[in-house]
C-alpha cells in the first residue's frame, strides 16, 4: 500500500522548474566556477566571508563535561553539544553558561536510544532515534518531551541505505532516500504522518545494483583522512556498486527562509520547494566532473565530490575532496563564492580560514544556520597550545585574550562567524 501510495505522488521534474534559478542578466543559471579556481588555489581568509568572529567559552562544571566526537549545533539563542558519551547539552550563545540537558537515554517512554540528534530551526526541537525503532524522540530546548514522530518511510528489505532528515518549517519534515533497487534518489515532504510529496533529486537513478545487507566486508570502509572532518562509511564493489554516507553529513543546508540541497553526482545546486526542486545555482566542474555512470568506478574517482555547503548573506562556503576511493591520495578542499562578486576561492582544507580578523587560529566552520551565522568548536588543548607557541602575541581581540584562561581540562570553546 505504502509503495502505491509513493508513487501516486511522485513529482517529475524535468526542466519545469528551470525557470525559476537564479540567473545572471543574460538569462543563463548562476554559475560557480570551480574547476578554474582549483587550478588557481589562493589562501581563504575570515574576511572573504565574514564580518565579525566572536567566542564563546561554554561553562565547564561536572554536570556538563564534554565528551568525546561533540557535534554542534546553533539555535537562535542556544548552542547545543552533542556527544557519543550519550550526552546532549544546551548553553547560552552569548555567555556560554551551561543551562541544562536536554533529553536522555533509558528504556521509558520519553527515552532516546542515542544522543546524536537533528535540530529542526523553525521550530526549535530536536529529534533523536528513540527507544522504538521506527521513531523520533522529540524534545525543545528547553528538555520538554513533545511527541514520538513515526518515521514515515520504509527502506526495501535488506537495503542499508540511509535516510536523512532535516525541516520544512515547524511542522514539516525533509526525507532524503539515496537510490534503491526500485526507486531514484528522492525527497519526500512528510507532516506528522501524511506524505505530502515525493520527488527525484535528478541524481542517482533506480538501479539494481545499490548494495544491500550481506555485502563482502572487504568492500566496507570508514575514510577519516582527506574527507572534510567528516567520517564517510564507503562502500565500493569495484565496477558493480557503491554508496557513501556520513553520520554527520547533510545534503540540505538552511539560509533564510530557503532550503537548498546538492545530491551526489549532480553539478547542480536546487532550492526546495513543494512542487520539487528548482534549480538555483550551478556548479561548473570542467574536467572534474563525476558522471553519474561512472560512480561505481574506483579509477574514476579523480573527479570532485561534494562534502558540506554553508550560506550567508555575502558567500557560500563548501568543500569537497579528490580520489574519493584511494585513501592514501584523497586530498579535501574549501571553496568559498562570493554572492556579489561571482569570485570563487578555493584552498587546501587543512589550511582552514586564516583568521585575519581575530588574529588566532584558523576557522574550520562545521555548521551553519537559517541565520546565516556559521559556528566550529575548538578544543581546549588547541587553544593552550597556541599561547604557548606565541607568547609575544599582545593586542588581541578581548573575547581571544580571555581564552588564555583555557585549561587543557576545559570544556571546548564554540567560535560563532557571522
């Protein structure tokens, strides 16, 4: 009945939407240039993007100690930490003064199986697995349980490809579902439990060759290095399939009231929207583009793929990696577009920002907001250590010079570019 039902809603696209991009004044799509910048790589600095960088030391006491892999998260007047020692944490964004937990984990109705959640903006909830497989445990930031939302969409039996969720606005949900045996890469608007839309990304189309439950191990990885601070599960059945996914990587990213997504193997950039995806910018790759075709292919893996996209009023941040499959050749990069200027910018990954408007470490954003307002952490014995290799430094920002009260057994400083 559920595959009926997807299929009767199923919004096809093609160039209907076209017409609605952003375009230059000749009428052709936004284009941003990046082949012809990596092969004329530059140093990015804070102030091609921002215009102000400030820190926010967050609050170190017994009931709020950090654990370990911390995923951030900013709310409109909240940071939210997240960690694998089941912990999530809201702080105050400006003071960085602990203010509570938010959820937990048990075997009661209100638990969560794990604390690694989602944050909708709009309405300011968060959704984790919950203790019922098949369901969200929904809380505010304020630790008030609201609801278990039933995850509406089912995966065919035995596929292993992931779901990935994000926001509408308060009431309506985003579904990202990669290609599966019987149908393409698509996205589904969902409101509590009614499908309102399905539609193709114009990504990877059905196949039958996505791989599924049983796969060789050998053909199995988790790549760290080369990938953007990003931890991507790979696998690869040389010339037969493949899949990548990140535990903390989404297609989607929020600036203002849009919601714009990048699927793999697909150079364009789309806005969503009810009826579909329409194009907004594109990305001209030159000959480092990655057909689509040729995605199962480990030798093909020169071409460029897409990792993280960041807005603000002024640019787009983003960044992606080469030689996807060869771990001991894949290289990441950021790439910065400025909106205004069409100029496109790009620079190794472990360069980082050079942070000439706070005159300390280099900026790595990992996150961003409908708010444009872009956010890292750093950690504490980073920060040490840099006041120790620089003691002559004097002059700094006062929100920096505070920092050199930083212990090594802090909780992580958040650093908010905006």
């Amino acid at each position: 009945m559920e595959r009926k039902l997807l299929g009767g809603v199923f919004l096809f696209l093609g160039l209907l939407a076209s017409c609605s991009g952003r375009q230059t004044e000749t009428g052709e799509l936004e284009t941003i240039r990046l082949a012809t910048a990596f092969e004329n790589q530059t140093e990015l600095k804070a102030s091609d993007c921002f215009s102000q960088v400030h820190y926010v030391t967050l609050e170190t006491l017994d009931s709020c100690l950090i654990g370990n892999d911390p995923l951030i998260q900013i709310a409109s007047d909240r940071i939210i930490v997240m960690t694998s020692h089941q912990q999530c944490f809201a702080f105050d964004k400006q003071t960085g003064k602990f203010l509570h937990s938010i959820g937990h984990v048990g075997d009661d109705p209100e638990a969560c199986r794990e604390m690694y959640g989602w944050l909708n903006g709009s309405a300011e909830q968060l959704y984790f697995p919950s203790i019922d497989y098949r369901k969200m445990t929904v809380y505010d930031l304020d630790n008030r349980f609201i609801r278990k939302q039933p995850e509406v969409l089912t995966l065919p039996e035995g596929s292993i490809c992931p779901l990935e969720y994000d926001y509408w606005d308060k009431e309506t949900l985003l579904v990202h579902s990669y290609a599966t045996e019987t149908t393409p890469d698509c996205i589904t608007f969902i409101r509590d439990t009614s499908v309102l839309s399905v539609f193709p990304t114009n990504s990877e189309p059905a196949n039958e060759h996505t791989p599924r439950l049983g796969i060789d191990v050998d053909k199995f990885s988790i790549a760290t290095e080369g990938t953007g601070g990003h931890k991507l599960y790979i696998i690869l059945d040389d010339g037969k399939s493949s899949l990548v996914a990140s535990e903390n990587k989404s297609p989607f990213w929020h600036f203002g009231k849009d919601v714009f997504f990048k699927g793999n193997f697909n150079d364009t950039i789309y806005r969503v929207m009810p009826d579909g995806l329409h194009p907004e910018r594109l990305l001209d790759l030159g000959s480092y583009h990655w057909d689509v075709a040729d995605r199962y292919y480990a030798h093909k893996d020169k071409g460029f793929y897409l990792l993280d996209f960041f807005e603000n009023r002024q640019i787009v941040l983003f960044r992606f990696c080469r030689n996807l499959y060869h771990e001991k050749d894949r290289v990441a990069y950021n790439a910065v577009y400025n909106k205004r200027s069409g100029k496109v910018m790009v620079a190794p990954y472990d360069s980082g920002l050079i942070n000439d408007l706070g005159s300390f470490l280099p900026l790595q954003p990992v996150t961003s907001n409908s708010e444009g307002e872009f956010a890292q952490l750093i950690q504490p014995g980073e920060i040490v250590s840099w006041f120790e290799e620089h003691p002559e430094v004097r002059n700094l920002p006062d929100d920096v010079e505070q920092l050199r009260k930083v212990g090594e057994e802090d909780n992580p400083v958040v650093v908010i570019m905006k």
